[in-house]
C-alpha cells in the first residue's frame, strides 16, 4: 500500500518538479520562478494532466499520449480512496478492506468502506510505472532530458541510455524504460 502511494506521490513530483520546471526554465527563464510559485506549486491532479498534455504538445514529440489522462485519473481515484482512507485492513482471500470513515452515514448506514485487492494495487503501481515512463519519454525526445548513465554491470555503457518509447497503454507495454544506445551492450 505504501509502496503504491508513494509511486504516485513520486508521479506527481515527475510533472510538477522535473518536466514542468524543466519546461518552462528552458522556454521563459526569467519568468519560470513565478509561474512555478504561483500555478504550478497549486496544481491541482485534473489540471496536473492538462499541463503534462499541454507541454507534451508543445515539444512535438511522437508520444502516444490518447490513454494518459486516463489511466492518470484512474491510477488518481485508487489513490484518494486510500490516501483518505481512515483504516486499511488485510481480510480473507488476499484483499484489503479500506474504510474510508468511522462515523456512520447521516441515514444511520455503517461507516463507508470498500474492498480492493492486492493485484489491483499492483497494477496501479504499474500504471504508475507506465505514466512515468510517459513523461519520461517526451522530456527525452524534446531534449529537456539528456541521461548518461554508468551501470555497476559495465564500465560505460556506449552513447549512454535514451528512454524506450512507452506503448499507447499499460497493458501493451513491456516495462522497459531505459535502454542503451549505440555500443556493444
């Protein structure tokens, strides 16, 4: 569970930190301190995937972006349920019970909860995963990102690493985010 909330805390961070920053250091330097103060430190997770589109656009990349704002809300009403919940417990056959209250509904109801299993977690940490890679891909192919890498495996890795190319969903695409370039590997 934490490991999912921090994926997407970590997600978060990807747009609003890395790209965005990057994005408008590159394009308007004397103005990027106020408007990452003033817009980008408020965004909103809706708005979040509009300014991630928005600058995709911008830099023209081959990104197969139709899925991400999807997957990225979906991935985002996992998380909220619970990121707001009041109590997670394990229950029989391998799921979650997640309650999101302890005081019970105005109408005399029990509290609210609802059930989750653990592979539905694990598959939203993947499509964590696949939205990073995303966002890593259009920084990497506009030239805001630029990776050399040195792998414990191998001395230098020739021409450093570029990030694959992610597929147009979670569920086509192979988990490979970077990959060398050039070189005998």
């Amino acid at each position: 569970m934490l490991r999912f909330l921090g994926a997407f805390a970590h997600l978060q961070s990807r747009i609003d930190d890395l790209l965005a920053k990057r994005f408008f250091d590159s394009r308007i330097p004397k103005a990027a301190g106020v408007v990452w103060d003033r817009v980008v430190s408020r965004i909103r997770d809706d708005e979040r995937t509009k300014l991630f589109q928005a600058i995709a656009a911008e830099l023209d990349t081959d990104a197969e972006l139709d899925n991400f704002n999807q997957v990225y809300m979906d991935v985002k009403r996992l998380r909220d349920r619970v990121g707001h919940s009041v109590n997670v417990a394990t229950i029989p056959d391998d799921k979650l019970e997640v309650v999101s209250s302890w005081i019970p509904s105005a109408f005399g109801g029990p509290s609210e909860s609802t059930t989750m299993s653990r592979e539905e977690i694990a598959g939203a940490i993947e499509n964590c995963r696949w939205l990073e890679a995303q966002i890593l891909y259009v920084m990497d192919a506009s030239g805001l990102l630029r990776i050399t890498t040195t792998l414990p495996s191998r001395p230098h890795t020739p021409g450093g690493t570029v990030i694959a190319k992610p597929a147009r969903t979670p569920g086509k695409w192979d988990g490979v985010v970077h990959r060398p370039t050039g070189g005998a590997g």
